[in-house]
C-alpha cells in the first residue's frame, strides 16, 4: 500500500467514527411540512444515522426552541469566481485568474457560513476551470466552502450573451465564454468541458439585457432548437444535464424542447413556454433579488429596468399557478456572497409560501442536481449537513437571513 493511499485509508476511518448527537426543540422537516418537536438527530462520519421525534437531550448539543433547525441549504445558481463589481467591468480584463480563485475561497467561505452548503455554480465567465480547482480543494479540505456542482466554460455564440461587445476590433482579448458557432463546435465544447472534470454544461440561448428589443422584450434567440439537441445529445453522453441561461421567446422554447435539464431566469416566459415547462419537467431557477440588486443595471435604461421586473414577477407567477419546478438560485457574484438569502424575501414578496420556497432551496435544489438521497432534508442516509436559524421561518422568512450555526459533512462550521 502507497503512503497516500494510507493516509486516505485512516482520514477515510477516522470520518467513519466520529459521531455526534444534535438536539433540537424545533425542526422544520420539508418534506412534510410540519415543525417537529424535541428531535435528536444522531451522526455517524458525514452522514446521518438517525432522527428520533418526541425525544430527550440525552447529552446531546441542543438548540433551544427560539431557533429552528432545518437542512442545509441550496442555491442553485451561483457565480463563486465573480465580485459585484466584475458587472461593470468584465473580471478577464481586471483580474488574474489566480487572483480571482483568491477571491472565490473567501466568497465559498461567505456562502456557507450564510447556510448554503451546497451550490450549482454556473460558469466561471472566463476563469477556464477554477470553479473545478475551488471544488476539488473544497472536497479534499483545504479550503472551507459548500458541495459544489460545477458549470466550467459556458456556451455563447459570437456577438452574443458573454462577448466582449463594444471592444476595439484590432485587438485580440479573452471571452468570458466559448465561442461555438457551429455544432461540431458546440460537440468539442462540451467535451473539453467534459474532459476537465464539470458537473453540468451551462449554455446561453438568448442574449443579454442590453440585446433586448424594445418595447416588447423580445429576448435575442442564440441557438436553435437542433443546436440545443446537439448539445444535450453529446452532454448526455458524459451523463451531463445541460442549464440554460433563458430570458424567453423562441430561445427559451428550443431550450426546452431540446431537452435541458433548467431554465434560468425567465425574465420574460410567457404562459404556452410555462405550460410546456410544467409538463416536461423542466425546472426554473427565476433569481428574482439580483435584478434590483446587481450593479449597473439602470444602465439599461430606469423605465426598461422597471418594465423587466414586472415581466419576471409575472412569469414566477404563471410558473407557480402552473406547476413548475421552481428551485432557489441567487446569481451571488452579481451581489454579495452570503447575502444569498436575500432572494428567499423575494419569492415570498412575489407570492411564494414561506414553506415552498424553503422546499426551493432544500428538496427541489437536491432533485435538480439528482441528489435527493444525500442533500435536501435531515434523514437517514442523508450528509450530516444542517443549520439553525434565529426564530421562525415559516411565520418570518426573514429569520433566513438569521443563520446562528451552520453544520457540513458532520463538522460544525459557525455557532453562535
């Protein structure tokens, strides 16, 4: 046996004996709704052995019934390696990629203390695979920072979502993404993102605000409905889902009868592509917060910015009137990381139950990344990853933004 592979063996070991015992008077269980009462939660390694209801402390840490426990959460949209101020100016321009992965260990620090213990991080926009590199150093412990479920290099096409527009002609300057304007193109994309280890394949098939027509919010179409087939065919293949960044309008169609996994944002879905949604399953991740607080977007124009947020309240809407999929996302990196929970506000001002968007960011966000039976509730099997938060959610979604203690893979990272 190598020396490493010994070493693996006893940290392998050791994780498997630690066990713990957890306390609480109040524990919000998603999956059934209901506020539990005095539960000892029993840990063994990373994982969770046990849940007992109408239990004793039985020198347990308990949590006193001012706080409730939930699971940790998930936020399915993320951008790790971007700051607030990359919206104004394009971070491959500014910044180092060292320097940026600098940045994204203390915002994947930021995200968990806040109670995210996982995230889909949606494109590195020109880091290449330093979203890969935070994942990996996270999963061995040498940083802090969620699960996370990685995107890589996204999917544009030329003059769309993800150029440089606007830039000197003469000059030769990186791009925040890939460039695939063909479908063998679009094939090598997916593989070389495939290659170098992603979780998903993340691709824009409409274009950006400022791509919008007016006055009637018609969203720029950047891939056809067979592009998009080519890309889910070939991401299949290396057992990917494929997100797609979508305001609406015909692009946001051929995302979905080409077969993708998300919608994401849904600036402007009409009622016949929600429908179609509903029925196929596709789910939809509206990151309602960031488009009040991104930097820059009065840019656009105050009166268009106005008229974008009564669009996508609608659509949110329609798709919870329908029946689709919703599942927390933030876009964090467009805002502060770990001022994530900001959104779970505005679902709930938007008219989202208090429960259902705490089910978002719990049930939903695990079944979106196929991993319901290790992350979304506190149940047996499931990783040991679980949070408090100061008063009741359920009364005042605001108590999200109240996280007093925060468990990951069985290791406490913040109480208070």
């Amino acid at each position: 046996m190598t020396l490493r592979l010994f070493l693996l063996t006893v940290m392998v070991a050791q994780a498997q004996e630690r066990s713990a015992t957890i306390f609480a008077a109040r524990m919000l269980d998603p999956v059934s709704g209901r506020v539990m009462s005095n539960v000892l939660i029993t840990l063994r390694g990373d994982r969770i052995e046990s849940v007992e209801e109408n239990s004793s402390a039985k020198g347990a840490v308990a949590f006193p019934a001012s706080v409730t426990v939930l699971p940790g959460l998930i936020d399915s949209h993320t951008h790790l390696l971007l700051e607030p101020e990359d919206a104004l100016t394009p971070p491959v321009l500014h910044k180092s990629q060292a320097y940026r992965e600098v940045e994204a260990v203390a915002a994947a620090r930021r995200t968990l203390e806040a109670g995210f213990t996982a995230v889909r991080d949606m494109d590195s926009e020109g880091a290449e695979y330093a979203d890969v590199a935070l994942r990996d150093g996270i999963n061995r412990g040498i940083v802090a920072g969620p699960h996370m479920f990685v995107s890589g290099n996204a999917l544009t096409i030329t003059g769309g979502y993800m150029n440089l527009l606007g830039m000197n002609p003469d000059l030769t300057l990186p791009d925040p993404a890939i460039m695939t304007d063909s479908r063998d193109a679009m094939v090598a994309a997916v593989r070389r993102n495939a290659k170098y280890g992603v979780d998903q394949i993340k691709i824009y098939v409409t274009g950006s605000l400022p791509q919008v027509a007016r006055p009637d919010f018609q969203a720029l179409p950047q891939m056809s409905l067979e592009d998009v087939k080519t890309i889910v065919a070939e991401a299949s293949r290396f057992h990917k889902d494929v997100a797609a960044h979508a305001y609406g309008g015909i692009g946001a169609r051929n995302a979905i009868e080409g077969g993708v996994r998300s919608i994401e944002h849904g600036l402007f879905l009409d009622q016949d592509t929600i429908q179609m949604m509903a029925s196929r399953g596709v789910f939809y991740c509206p990151t309602l917060y960031v488009y009040s607080s991104e930097p820059g977007l009065e840019r656009n124009g105050v009166e268009f910015m106005n008229g974008v947020r009564s669009r996508h309240r609608q659509a949110f809407q329609m798709a919870m009137k329908a029946g689709v999929k919703i599942v927390f996302g933030t876009d964090a990196g467009g805002f502060d990381h770990g001022a994530n929970a900001h959104e779970f506000q505005s679902m709930v001002d938007a008219g989202m139950s208090p429960l259902e968007a705490i089910r978002s960011a719990t049930l939903r966000g695990a079944e979106l990344l196929r991993k319901e039976k290790d992350l979304g509730s506190i149940a047996p099997g499931h990783f040991a990853d679980i949070i408090a938060v100061e008063g009741d959610p359920l009364r005042d979604i605001g108590a999200m933004m109240h996280v007093t203690f925060v468990m990951k893979d069985g290791a406490v990272v913040k109480r208070k």
